[in-house]
C-alpha cells in the first residue's frame, strides 16, 4: 500500500489526481479518471455513490488502505475517494495493488 500511497502523492503534486468525493463524482460525470481509489474504511454512502458511477463509465475502482492513512500522505484530512486522471499513474496503481 506503500507504493500506491507514493503514486497517489506523486500523482497529486503533478495535478493529475482529484481527491474527495464530490470532486471524484463531478471528474467521473466529465469522463476525466483512468481510476479511482476508495479508501478501505470509505462510508457505505460514500461508496455507493462513487462505484455506481465508476461502473457506468467503466473505470477501474481500487480499494486502498484507511482513509486516514491517505489523507496523512496527501497532506489532507482523512480521504475517502481519489480520481486519478493519467493512464500511466492509473495502470501503477493497478499493478502496486496486484
């Protein structure tokens, strides 16, 4: 979970990452993510409401660790959702959560 922590940071100071759910849900509607991570411990409403749409759109949806955690790495209170617009960041994730 290190590494997906590293490539979310990575992704957020180069501006290709979109965090909350709000903004996750309004990138979603504009077809802007490659994928998005949930945090483990997201709330039920929270989820519903962002894998929904992911589905519709077909973006990968990646199960990261506690919400806490990554808003501690991002520098951000507690994150429950993160859009990752860049395929390239996309496709690490996907392979550092494999």
């Amino acid at each position: 979970m290190s590494r997906l922590l590293g490539l979310l940071g990575l992704g957020l100071r180069s501006g290709g990452v979109a965090v909350g759910v709000e903004a996750v849900r309004r990138g979603l509607q504009r077809d802007e993510f490659a994928c998005v991570v949930m945090a483990a411990d997201a709330s039920p409403r929270a989820m519903e409401k962002v894998e929904r749409l992911a589905r519709a759109r077909k973006v990968l949806v990646v199960r990261g660790p506690a919400a806490d955690e990554i808003g501690a790495r991002l520098g951000r209170p507690p994150v429950m959702a993160a859009g990752v617009r860049d395929r390239a960041l996309a496709d690490g994730i996907q392979r550092a959560v494999s």
